[in-house]
C-alpha cells in the first residue's frame, strides 16, 4: 500500500457537522453516526482516484482492495475524536496511541469470496479498540448493519467470548452454508439489530468487538474504479 506523498493538505470539520448517538442491539451499546464530517470530503474522493488499491496481503473479511488513506485524514479524524468518544462511550480519556485508515473498495462477487467474508464479522476483541466507517459513496452503494447471533446471543465478540463463538460459528457452518450471497438482514444464523445506510461525507464510529457486515445487494455493481464504486474509508484505532 505505498504510493507517491500526499499532496499539501488540510482538512477542517464540517461546519455544519450533526452528531447522533444511537443505541442499539439487547445490549443497547452507543454507535456515534456524523453527517457532514468534513468540509473537503471531495478531496479524499480525488485521492482516492490517484491511489494504486490491491487486494491484501492476508487475508481478511473485507471483500476487496484497498490502499493507505492520507495522513491529512487521519489529523482531522483525531481533531474530532477526543471529546466525541468521551461523550458517547463514557470514556475519562481518550487518547489514540494508534489508528490506522485505508481507503476501502467492495469488488469480490459473492462466488468469488469466502464464506466468511459474507456473513458478519468483528474488527478486533480489545475493550479497547475502536472502529469506524466513513462514506465517500451514496446510499445506493449500501450502508453498514449490525448483528446478534442468534446461537450465542453474542452482539459482542471480546476476549472471553471469542473461542466459544468461534466454536460455534464453525459448527454452524459445517452444518450448513449459509445462503451464497452477502448477508442482507436476518439469517438462520445472525440478527439484524441496527442499519446506517451509506451516505456521502458520513462517518460512523464503533466498537471493534460488535458484529457488523456491509450491506451488499443481490445487483450490486462491483465497481473497482474509485471514483463510480462503493469508496469508503475504514480506520482502526486504540485508544488509552
């Protein structure tokens, strides 16, 4: 994921930036959604445009390509992050120690992927880990939704949890594959508790733990290209 420096730029918080906690799932866990995040949000898209985007090196849920987002995006993501995460997850301090941001691009059909790619995943079992979604596609590229399973009543996958929902996952899936598309709602297997449709310029922060998938139609367009696919920027971040 190397390319030619970044071009000198600043990005500023929206002006008109709204905020909304949501809680959601039995567990009534907080989910931050910001609409009109960043005054520039055009300016990744041309970045993004200029980016050399590959498949990565392991592998991993995400299905596609993917390429380093500018450090530009990461300054301004921590100009927001502090106070915002204290606010909605009840944090004393919230300092990053690390965060990382990819440009992300959805461009493996669904007979092309693995069985895990497509049903619901979680991004890390750290307490203390987050995760967040920011939007540079519309609506009709699909949001994000989150999930229960249904066998373990688990919306939440941490460290004491892990090995016993693995555990199960697995007898599942060799019981019985899931349907050979991406997951779109309630499955024999996962239920759906909340739904963020994708918008333009939206940012939604998690927990890392949560169960999560993106929302993939049947007709979905695979669309490697940056400027007409389904773009968006996914940062992993812990926080101390």
């Amino acid at each position: 994921m190397s390319d030619s420096p970044d071009p000198e730029i600043r990005l500023n918080l929206h002006a008109d930036l709204k905020a909304l906690v949501l809680r959601i799932g039995q567990d009534k866990t907080p989910v931050l959604m910001i609409d009109n995040f960043l005054a520039q949000p055009e300016t990744l898209a041309e970045i993004a445009a200029t980016r050399t985007f590959a498949a990565p090196d392991k592998p991993v849920m995400y299905p596609g390509v993917r390429a380093l987002a500018p450090e530009a995006y990461v300054q301004a993501f921590r100009t927001f992050l502090p106070k915002a995460m204290c606010d909605t997850f009840g944090l004393t301090s919230a300092d990053v120690v690390s965060c990382r941001s990819i440009y992300s691009l959805v461009t493996v059909p669904p007979e092309h992927s693995a069985v895990r790619q497509r049903i619901p995943h979680y991004d890390g079992i750290e307490a203390n880990m987050f995760a967040s979604m920011y939007y540079l596609c519309g609506k009709e590229m699909g949001g994000t939704s989150f999930y229960r399973h249904r066998r373990t009543g688990f919306e939440h996958i941490t460290s004491e949890r892990v090995q016993s929902f693995s555990a199960a996952l697995q007898d599942e899936l060799e019981a019985s594959a899931p349907p050979s598309g991406y997951i779109n709602g309630d499955t024999a297997l996962f239920q759906q508790t909340a739904s963020f449709d994708a918008r333009f310029n939206r940012l939604v922060i998690y927990r890392a733990t949560m169960l999560h998938a993106g929302d993939i139609a049947a007709d979905f367009r695979f669309d490697p290209n940056p400027r007409t696919g389904r773009l968006s920027i996914n940062s992993f971040f812990l926080i101390r």
